[in-house]
C-alpha cells in the first residue's frame, strides 16, 4: 500500500549545528498555524524529544533503527503519521554519522528508509564560501539522499546571508530556505553534562520556545518548507495486525515522573496501558509514600542535579528501602540506579539513597559510559530469560566507586560499558536497576517480564 504522507528530516553536519534550535522553532510555528503534525527524534535521546514535545503540544517519538531495527521504525513512523499534516524529524549528530564508519543506523540511513526529504542547518560561524563545498559534499556522498533545502544558522549579518546564499545556491542547486541570525548573549535552550537541560529543569522553557518560534518563523521560508514536506514521494507500508494480549489488567505500575526521573519513552508506558496494566504517577520529590501499586518503574534523569529535593523527601526512600525488601517488583535505569544505591558523590559531597544496593556511586566530570550497548543475560533474574539478547544505550557520568564483590549481575555486555567489569542488570530479590536503557519496541520481552513478576509477587 502506497501512503502519501508529507514529512521532512531536519539535519546538520554535527552536534551544535542548532539542529534542535530550528527543530523546535519549525513544530512551534507549525503548531500555532493548527497544522496537524507527528514529530519525531532519530536516535536514542531523550532531552531533545521533550523540548520537541513542548514546542510541538505533541508526543514525540524516538525512531532508532539500531534500537528498533528497520521494519519497526517504519511501522511506528507509518502509524503515528498517517492521520496527520505532515511530519518533523529532527536527526541527530551529522546527516552521516552513525554506528561505524559506513554511517550505519545514521540520520541519512534514517532519511533513506523512510523516502523523506532532507533540510540540512548549518552553523556558518566563520564561513562564506566553504559553505558551499559542505553541502555540495554532503549531496554527493549519498545520491540517494533526497537534500532539498539548506538552513544557515549564526549568520553575522546581510551581507554575510547574501555571500552564502549565492554560493550555495551557485554551486550545489539546493536552496537556502532560511537564514538564522547570530543571537547574542542568548542561551535559549540551556546546555549541561548531557546536553540540553530538561524542560521540567528551566523555568522559562515555556517562554524560550515562544521566542525562537518568533525567530524562526520570521527567518525561515515557511511556505518553501510545506512545499518541500509536500513533495515527499508515497512510502510503501503494509500494516500488520498486532494483538495484545490484556494479561496485565488489575496490576497497577508507579513510575517516577518528575524533573529529577523523566527518561521515558512514550511506548514504553503505553505498552504497560496496552496489556491492561494501569499505570500511577509518583513525584520521588513530593509524595511521602507510595499508592498501592504492584510494580514501580524508575527511569532515567538527573537525581543529581536535584539532590537536595531528593534528600529531603526521606520518607520515600524508606518506603522503597521497605518494598523492595518486601519483594516489590522494581525496574531501574540509569538515574534509577542512583536512587537505589547507598549514596552517591557529586561535586565533593557525599548524599544518602535508599541503600536498597550496598554500593556508592560517585559522578565525575567526563561520560563514564556513551553509546549503543549489546547485552546477553546469562543468569537468572525475575524479569529476561536467560540466553535473551537486547540491544540499548548508555550515557551516565557515575559509576560504582566501592567495587563491591558481592554484587550480582545477570547481564554480559558485548557492546558498551554498563556497570563494572563488562556486566550490567544488578539484581536483589525482585529490583533490577542497570544503566542499560531499552526501548520496548525492539525489546518486547521486557514487557513480558515485568507484568509476569507483577503478577507472581
């Protein structure tokens, strides 16, 4: 079946290009003309999606072709875009860079599969003509990459627009659909460690996107942009039926949401909602105890940078300290991991957690684990099969500093850093805590797991 389905990839040639800058700015404007969009970000990130999100009023989805595999990417695009406008991806790093050096599982593998037309944002900091020879560059490398639009950011001035945009457009065809201009001593969208700040983080988030809606919108050729989304060629998509079975109604599920946790994709909730399972919100900072739930979800975040509130809220962390060892089903990830170790060590000072894991984390300066991760679990655990294979990701600045030997793990890490020693999935009575994060629509069995000890506890 051929679906028509407008769309366009917003890319750059590197981490900083303002890629996100002008992604938020275009959803924004998009959104205040009542266009009806899906949005999405390539790859595994987290913080990008939820500045999308707020830009946008919409759900953002990840698509992750190593996370996911491609079939599934396509799926999930298909389906969260066929009843709306068009569609917005934002990619991430350079339009080629990827798992290796053949680009693989890259931004314009991305593009490829799914017949999207690629705008690519540059920052032109420093640059006239040598503009040029990096879009001409990145059109030729792939003839099957559809580039059908450049975006200059940080442009000094008229005549420097000008200078670029006659060589650009000279010597590649493409043309410059839009000129962001330097803006200065503006920092719009907050940067730390991990990249962005969260939205939840800054308190002015709401009235920064208005200001680069404002930016954008004045600065970019709007109507060149639809017309592009609008030339996008039909995408071949034969929908499957995916029955689900409801194996998990009358279980409850907390999960941590709140500007200290708030690393979650959207499937991964829905997929609990999917099986009957319903699912309670909880604040680690503001509520003082738990609701009576059968499972508790901890995503990743920043514990951190949101200590002090964490501390304060003590007679949650006791509650989790109780729970788990009344055998409550607990999956932690990354920042969840934090929360259910002894203590952890940022900036000199050492902070109490919930000593549900007798080990101290401590955060350092430089990343500590960063990218894809492949995993094998070879021992048993409550939640994976032994012998079960999953693909995920990794991005921490803490790690164990008291390797403690009576830790025991059930994870093999084939690809990636995970806890200590090539091993992840640490595993006490019914908690799992691990910095591997999954996506539930390339690892299913998850879902399995966690609803199967739901229902055994």
């Amino acid at each position: 079946m051929l679906l028509n389905i407008p769309r366009i990839v917003i890319a750059g040639i590197g981490g900083d290009s303002g890629k996100t800058f002008v992604s938020c700015g275009i959803v924004s404007e998009f959104r205040k003309r009542a266009i009806k969009q899906s949005v999405f970000k390539k790859g595994p990130d987290y913080i990008d999606p939820a500045w999308l999100k707020l830009s946008s009023g919409n759900t953002v989805r990840n698509l992750d072709t190593y996370l996911m595999g491609e079939d599934t990417v396509k799926s999930s695009f298909v389906k969260n875009s066929i009843e709306c406008d068009l569609s917005v991806i934002e990619g991430n790093r350079g339009l080629y860079d990827g798992f290796d050096s053949s680009g693989t599982h890259s931004t314009a593998e991305l593009a490829k599969l799914l017949k999207a037309p690629v705008i690519l944002v540059l920052n032109v900091t420093k640059m006239t003509r040598t503009a040029s020879a990096i879009v001409l560059g990145c059109r030729n490398l792939d003839s099957d990459i559809n580039m059908k639009g450049v975006i200059l950011n940080q442009v000094a001035g008229k005549r420097h627009e000008k200078i670029l945009r006659e060589s650009i457009e000279s010597v590649t065809g493409i043309p410059v659909i839009g000129s962001i201009p330097k803006l200065k001593d503006t920092e719009l969208l907050p940067s730390r460690h991990l990249g962005l700040i969260t939205p939840g983080e800054y308190s002015p988030a709401n009235e920064s996107i208005e200001l680069i809606r404002k930016i954008v919108s004045e600065n970019v050729d709007f109507d060149m942009l639809l017309s592009i989304a609008g030339s996008a060629e039909d995408i071949d998509y034969e929908k499957k039926e995916d029955s689900k079975p409801l194996d998990g109604k009358g279980l409850i599920l907390g999960y941590f949401n709140d500007k200290a946790f708030s690393f979650y994709y959207p499937e991964n909730l829905e997929a609990f909602e999917e099986r009957g399972v319903v699912l309670v919100s909880i604040s680690s900072i503001s509520d003082s105890r738990f609701p009576e739930i059968d499972g508790l979800y901890i995503g990743g975040g920043f514990p951190e940078t949101n200590i002090g509130e964490l501390i304060n809220n003590r007679s949650l962390m006791i509650d989790v300290k109780e729970k788990a060892e009344n055998g409550l089903p607990i999956y932690a990830e990354c920042g969840g991991l934090i929360y259910l170790s002894e203590s952890i060590e940022y900036d000199g000072k050492p902070y109490p957690m919930t000593g549900v894991f007798p080990f101290k984390i401590k955060m350092e300066k430089e990343p500590q684990g960063h990218g894809y991760m492949s995993v094998k679990v070879d021992k048993q655990n409550p939640f994976f099969n032994v012998g079960t294979e999953i693909k995920g990701h990794e991005f921490h600045y803490s790690h164990i500093s008291n390797n403690n030997s009576t830790l025991q793990t059930c994870i093999s890490v084939q690809r990636g850093k995970g806890i200590i020693d090539m091993r992840d999935g640490l595993i006490y009575k019914n908690v799992f805590a691990s910095y591997l994060h999954i996506h539930s629509l390339g690892c299913p069995q998850w879902i399995d797991g966690m609803i199967g000890v739901m229902k055994n506890n």
